[in-house]
C-alpha cells in the first residue's frame, strides 16, 4: 500500500502510528479511504527526504569505516566502556552539524566521547546519563587540570608510593610473621568482595579507595576515583567487563597499587593535555538521571549520541563490582536502565518489547524537540539487535518514532564497524554494520 512494505505497516500499525483498520469476518485488515490516506500522510512524513543542508551532503560522502584511526587520544582511553562509540563519529557530526559555541548534548554519554570531542571542537557539552559510573567517567574526561590539581594529584601519587612500599617486605618479614597488609579502609559487602577478589587485592582496593576519600579537590578525587574503577575488573576474578566468569590471574600483593599508580600516571597526563588544548570559555555539565524523566539540560543546538539497543547490554549487571566499590547501589539504576537484556528476557507479562522500547523514545524525542533548537538536528548511531530470535531493525523504530514527534529522517547512513571492535552483543553474533540516523527538528 502506499509503495509501503508488509512489514513496516505491520510494525506502524503495531506501535500506533497509524490507526487500525476494520477486520471482515475472516479477520483481514480492510482499509477504508480514510486508513489508507492516513497512511500515505504518514509515510510521507518519515520519508528520507534529500536535505538540503550542505553539511548532510558532506556526511554522506564521507568513508565512515575509519578502520585505522587512532581512537584512544587525549582522556578518551581513561576507562574501559561497553559499546563506545569511536570519537571519529561524533567529531564528523559536530564539526558539519553545529557552529563554535553552540551546545552539543549526548543524551546518553556513556563515558562521554561526544563531550570531549565538542569541547575541543569549541562547544559547550551537555551529557546525562542514568549510570553514576558514566557520570564520573564523563566528568573525569572532560574537566582539564591545572597546576594545583596537579600537585594534589602529586602528594596522592606519595601516598600510594608510601603504601606500595610498606606492603613488599611484609611479606617476607620474619619479625612480623608474614603479617598481610590490612587496610582499615571500607569494602563491599564480603556476597561481593569474598568471591570476586583475592583478600589482599581486597586490602589495597580498600585502601586506596580510603586515599582517595580523603581527597579535598572534587575534580582530583573524581579524576582518582575514575582511575581506581578502571582498574577493578582487571583486578578482580573476572574474566573480563563483558564476561561474567571468575578466572585467577595471579596478583602478587602490590600489585593492585602498582597498577592503580601507572593508570594514574598516564591519566595525569591525559588531563594536562586536556588543560593545554580546552578553552575555559567552554563548558561541560554532566548530569546523571534518567532521560525519561525531562533532565534539565537547558536549550541543545546539536544532539549526537548513541542509545542503548533493546536486548543487548545490560549495563547494571556489567558495571556492579565497580558500582559497588564506588559505593553505589545497582539496584536503583538497574530500574533506570533503558534496554537492558534483563528486561527483555525476563518472563511474564512485565516483559520489554519493541513497542517498550518505541513508547520510551517517544517520550525522550517529546521531551527533545522542546529543548532542540528550530532546524536543529539529533543524530543517533545504532544497529539492529534480536529479540527472542527476531531481527529488529532499531533505526526504523527511532524514525518512526521521531515522526510523531516533530523530529523528521533527513538521513540514514550505513557505517561498517571494523572487524577488530568487540562484537556489540556476543549473544547475536558480531554486529557487522550500524546507522547513523539523523532527524532534524521542523
Ligand atoms: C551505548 S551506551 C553510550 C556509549 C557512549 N556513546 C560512549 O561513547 O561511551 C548507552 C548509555 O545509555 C545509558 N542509559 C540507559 N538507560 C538510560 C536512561 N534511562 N537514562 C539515561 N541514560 C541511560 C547507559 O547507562 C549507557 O551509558
């Protein structure tokens, strides 16, 4: 009908878009005048039109693949993060798709690749993000440190030489009976802690977590208490971020401080980088809520981001040993978390489906077009996900999605994702391609 496909009315009709026709008595949908006129106007709606915006055209021309380029620059490598976007993507959108100055927001920042690639772009950053521990990353990454953070960062570094030092030759001190190293410093619950770590990496973990505490610059103690979650998996008997199976990897007692100094030394860096390069004109806030329920994030001329895909992660799960030795309760942005495997493979009638994950954009676009300067443009880098053994084409559910909000297709561009990134959700497979979807405000 309409030169519309079967499946994508079918799926139309199933999320409301447009209204449901009469059924015979055999059942079959009949379309009257009025059903079908509705529709062709929706169709007409969501069709990719040709933009004419020479910086769409400039988009669709690029070569998306950047099979070979350096990701990892400035603090964008400050901590690992499942599902990041390479900074290449971001940085093409914002440099094409807004002007110096204007205010970029990644609407679901993760660890922030947007942010810090518009703020060394000369726009000021907005992020928000249900997950505490892409709060910290996002902040960590995006906020330059000068000389007195610095000697901060410094006198903490002694501490942790001092406590490095005094725990080796405990070890083999005859005088002291081969006494470990205790930390009087707060742990997990010992449900998490006993299993997941060896007891002395337990020790040193609580003792620099207490280092860090004892912190009085905001931005130094953010920027350590990112450095100290990026090293816990690592650390821990996990085997990996993304793979929940308890494996020994043989640390030595020091080890864990050890590792938590070269982090922090290359992090250091990182961050008087930053401090050269970033214009203190430009800002960053970072909000950690929950997107559906209208974060204040002030007036957006750009936003680029990439959403959780229904079915794939399930970020509370992966995140929890970090969450909990940061002191976080998992739990509460679990209920949060848009997405999550857990949620759609739970069973029962409180199951996610596609039109879940439909009606939350709905309400996240609502809420976007009031913020979203006239003409603005949001851009949305997703691929498709399976559930429950069918293929789900996420793009076409955002732009439909986007239709009925007054945010419009002007493009889909299709980008493969280099062979030697991680595979998006091991459970389908490696996910070959992706889309960057880019809707434009009427
Ligand atoms: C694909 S990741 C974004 C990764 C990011 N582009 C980067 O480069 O790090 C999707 C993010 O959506 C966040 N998220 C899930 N549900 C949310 C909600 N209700 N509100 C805000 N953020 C949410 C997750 O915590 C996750 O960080």
């Amino acid at each position: 009908m309409a030169g519309v496909h079967r499946d994508t009315l079918l799926r139309w009709l199933r999320s409301g878009s447009v209204p449901e026709p009469h059924r015979d008595a055999r059942g079959w949908r009949v379309f009257s005048p009025r059903d079908t006129a509705a529709v062709v106007s929706y169709a007409k709606g969501i069709e990719p039109t040709v933009d004419d915006d020479p910086g769409i055209r400039r988009l669709q021309g690029i070569s998306w693949d950047f099979a070979t380029a350096k990701t990892g620059y400035l603090t964008h490598n400050l901590h690992p993060y499942p599902a990041k976007f390479i900074p290449q993507i971001p940085n093409a959108l914002i440099q094409e798709l807004s002007a110096v100055g204007d205010t970029v927001a990644d609407i679901f920042c993760g660890s922030g690749t947007t942010l810090l690639e518009a703020l060394q772009l000369r726009r000021h950053a907005v992020g928000v993000d249900a997950n505490p521990l892409a709060a910290m990353i996002s902040r960590a990454k995006t906020t330059p440190l000068e000389t007195p953070g610095l000697e901060a960062l410094e006198a903490h570094r002694d501490a942790c030489r001092r406590v490095a030092a005094s725990i080796e030759p405990l070890t083999n001190d005859l005088f002291h009976g081969d006494q470990p190293f205790r930390s009087a410093g707060w742990r997990p619950a010992p449900e998490l802690s006993d299993f997941w770590f060896e007891p002395h990496v337990v020790e040193e973990l609580a003792e620099l977590r207490h280092l860090i505490d004892g912190m009085t610059g905001e931005a130094e103690r953010n920027l350590c208490a990112t450095v100290f979650s990026s090293i816990v998996v690592a650390v821990s008997k996990q085997d990996s971020d993304t793979r929940y199976v308890r494996r020994d990897k043989g640390l030595a007692p020091g080890d864990t401080i050890r590792r938590y100094q070269a982090q922090l030394d290359t992090a250091m860096a990182a961050v008087q980088e930053l401090g050269a390069l970033i214009d203190e004109e430009f800002s960053c806030r970072v909000l950690n809520a929950d997107v559906l329920e209208a974060p204040d994030t002030g007036p957006i001329d750009l936003v680029v981001t990439s959403p959780p895909y229904p079915n794939a992660y399930s970020y509370h799960l992966y995140h929890r040993s970090r969450l909990a030795w940061l002191g976080h309760d998992p739990e509460q942005f679990k209920r949060k978390e848009i997405g999550s495997h857990r949620k759609y493979s739970a069973k029962g009638r409180g199951r996610a489906t596609p039109e879940t994950f439909q009606q939350e954009f709905r309400r996240i676009f609502q809420w976007l077009h009031e913020r979203l300067r006239d003409g603005g443009y949001a851009c949305l880098v997703i691929g498709d996900s399976t559930i429950r053994g069918e293929r789900l084409d996420n793009a076409s559910l955002l732009a439909d999605a986007g239709a009925t909000t007054g945010l419009r297709e002007v493009a889909r561009i299709k980008r493969t994702i280099a062979p030697t990134r991680k595979a998006f959700n091991p459970r389908i497979g490696r996910i070959k391609d992706e889309n960057i979807l880019i809707l434009r405000k009427r």
